[in-house]
C-alpha cells in the first residue's frame, strides 16, 4: 500500500479480530506476525481475491487458499506453514469478514430424503474451533513420541497425490475384465496410498526422545515410521486421527422440517462453495 495514495484512507478496513486455536506455535520464524494481544486483523476479500478461488487450476494447487489467507490476514506471512488446527478458523473467519455471520446451506434428510435450507451463525461455529493438546507423548519402551500439527503445505501436497491415486482406481474396470496392466497400476496405487498415509503420520511427529538422543530429523522419523512395529504404528497413526477430528469444526445439529428426524450435517469448507457470497 502506498502511503502517499489520497485514497489509501478507504481501502478496506479489518472486520474482526480472531485468536488462532495455536495460539501462534508450531508456525516456524518469519511466518507469523501476530501483535502482543496475540489478535490476527481479518479483513474482507477484494474481488481479485474472489476471482483467485474461483480458479481451478489455483485451487487444485492449493495457491488460491494461500493467496486469499495473505490477503485477508496480513498477519500470516506464509500461509504455507500454517497448522492444520488453525485452518478452519481462519477460513470461517475469512468467510465472516467478507459476507457476514449468516450463511446458509443446503441439507437432505437420510430417513426421508426431504431436502430443505438451514442457517447457521458462523460466530457460534468459530467458538467452538478448540485446539488439541500436543503436549503428551506415546510412550513405548525408553523412547517418548512427541507430536505437533502437519502445515497446510503437508495437507496439499498430499491430498493432491491422494487424488491422483483415488482418480486411477476409478478408471480401473470393477466388472471382472480388468488386465495384467490394470492390476498392476492397482497394486501401485495401493502402495503409493500406504506410503501416504506413512508420510502423514510422520510428518505429524515433533520430536522422538531416546535414552540416547532427541530425533527431529524428518527423514529419520520418516525411516522410523517404515520400519516400527505394527502395535506402535497403529497407536501413532489413532494418536493424530484423533486429535484431527478435535480440532475440525462440528458439525451441525438439525431437525427435519419434513419428518422430524434429528441428524448431524458436517459443513465443507471447499473453497468453491463455502465461500459463495451470501444472497
């Protein structure tokens, strides 16, 4: 912003103030610059901002979501090496800034197939983000497994990997005519989904404590993760799915308008819908 601009006086101003479920840890030096109330300013997106995540080929990479979290947080210097705990906040607090509180969606009742459209008070979802505690390790034997959230860039890179493998099993035939070639890419696709979710569970490691050294090395826990035994890697791997769901948003109650079935509907935050302006 040029400080010289006449007009520099209204250019958009923060609508709210939020406080990162982290609290500002686990973002590395540079990437975080929070004022010592410990509040990050949210402003409302432009409409380059609104153009950016309406790009697919951004969205796929996941540089729209930066670009619009840079944008509208000025705070986050890189949104790559935000924690995976303080995505949805940022988000629902991105969305409120720029449309409001109020957002409807639409639902379909599972008993009746009654579709209808709900409202909630993205004000109420925002309170209830909470943090996960990091602070215990796993304990096995001598060593102590401490741990910490993936960044954004971890999430991308291997939702994005997930997809292309999801994609090939899809194009795979189900009707019994699959051949040597299509078994082959199938046994690969596993492979590379395991390796995946072993990436995940590493990368979800801080620290591995032994008797005679502190690991933090990426690419010795990563050894680590392929080679530990399978009662240890199970625990690791219900460790971080647990304290995943913890930190997502919850989802939201709701009473069919047409049979009265009581059903919980979880809300995406997929860039192409949730952040559609409010009619």
């Amino acid at each position: 912003m040029n400080p010289l601009n006449p007009l520099s006086q209204y250019f958009r101003q923060p609508s709210i103030y939020i406080k990162l479920p982290s609290q500002g840890k686990y973002y590395p030096p540079g990437a975080l610059e929070l004022p010592e109330n410990g509040e990050a300013a949210v402003l409302p997106m432009t409409a380059i901002d609104e153009i950016t995540y309406r790009t697919p080929d951004a969205l796929f990479s996941g540089q729209a979501v930066i670009d619009v979290i840079q944008s509208c947080i000025p705070a986050i210097k890189n949104a790559w090496d935000i924690p995976s705990i303080d995505i949805d906040t940022i988000l629902v607090a991105i969305r409120i800034a720029s449309y409001g509180h109020e957002m409807n969606f639409n639902t379909t009742c599972p008993a009746c197939a009654n579709s209808d459209e709900y409202g909630i008070d993205l004000r109420t979802v925002l309170g209830q983000i909470k943090a996960p505690d990091y602070s215990h390790p796993i304990k096995q034997g001598d060593i102590e497994i401490y741990f910490k959230p993936m960044t954004y860039k971890n999430l991308s890179d291997n939702n994005k990997i997930q997809f292309d493998e999801q994609r090939l099993f899809q194009s795979i035939p189900t009707d019994g005519t699959a051949d040597a070639t299509h078994l082959s890419a199938m046994s690969e696709a596993l492979k590379k989904m395991t390796k995946i979710t072993v990436t995940a569970l590493s990368q979800s490691i801080l620290t591995i404590k032994t008797p005679t050294a502190i690991v933090t090395e990426p690419e010795y826990i990563s050894e680590f993760m392929e080679n530990c035994d399978g009662t240890l890697f199970n625990r690791i791997q219900n460790y971080v799915v647990e304290h995943k769901s913890q930190a997502e948003m919850k989802p939201v109650k709701i009473k069919c308008a047409g049979c009265s079935n009581e059903y919980e509907q979880k809300i995406t935050l997929d860039m192409t819908s949730f952040f559609e302006r409010a009619s």
